[in-house]
C-alpha cells in the first residue's frame, strides 16, 4: 500500500484528484470568520475529506435542501472550530479532517462514520 502524500490533497502516490467547484450562489467560500462563505467551503472541505460526493446533494451543503441534520451540524461545528480560525494562507491536511471529524462523531455517541473515517491513514509517528 502506498503511503500519502503530503500535497493539496494527501491523497495516494501517483493519484491526481483534482475537483472544480462552483462557487455557491449565496456566495463565494470563505475562512477567518463564521458565516456563510465559511459553511459553503466548510462542505465542500469535509465532502471532499469523507468521499461524500457532491456537497450540493449529499446533505452537507450550505443553502441546499434536503440538509442532513447530523451532516449540516458537522458542517457548522467545523466552521466554528477549524475554519473561523484559520488565517489568509492556510493548509490542511486531510487526515486532520478525518480525525477532528471522528472525534466530532464520538463526542456525540453517533457510530454511523462514513468510511473514510473509520478507515483512518496511520498516524506519521507510527509509520
């Protein structure tokens, strides 16, 4: 197996994945604060993160109906925690997401993860 890469998208060796996304029609994304550029880039972060497919439809999007409860919760708490933080130039790594997302679901006792979750890439200080 192929260990990740450190790149835009932590992904496997070799893989390019690139996703062109549409700027929301309330806006475009945002970070540094909370609001609705910040949610709109907060589901396409986590959608892409947790293999969800596109935020418009998996239930994660922000201003797209239907909304899933546990998902657009999700999307807010990450708002709140990572994405208002953050600065003009940032980098996140993807399995950052998938383990701030894990400890979200176990926080609140949820045992339905999506997979990527539950399929964690090793911690680098036990590679």
């Amino acid at each position: 197996m192929a260990r990740p890469e450190f790149g835009p998208t932590e992904r496997q060796y070799g893989v390019t994945m690139l996703r062109e996304l549409t700027e929301p029609e309330a806006g475009g994304f945002g970070w540094g604060y909370n609001g609705g550029g910040t949610s709109a880039a907060a589901a396409a972060i986590l959608a892409d993160a947790l293999d969800l497919g596109d935020p418009a439809t998996c239930g994660i999007g922000y201003a797209t109906y239907p909304e899933d409860e546990v998902l657009a919760q999700l999307r807010e708490d990450f708002c709140d925690d990572v994405l208002s933080q953050l600065c003009d130039h940032w980098r996140l790594r993807r399995s950052v997401v998938l383990r701030w997302s894990l400890a979200w679901y176990l926080q609140r006792g949820i045992d339905k993860v999506p997979a990527a979750v539950r399929d964690l890439p090793p911690l680098q200080s036990q590679a």
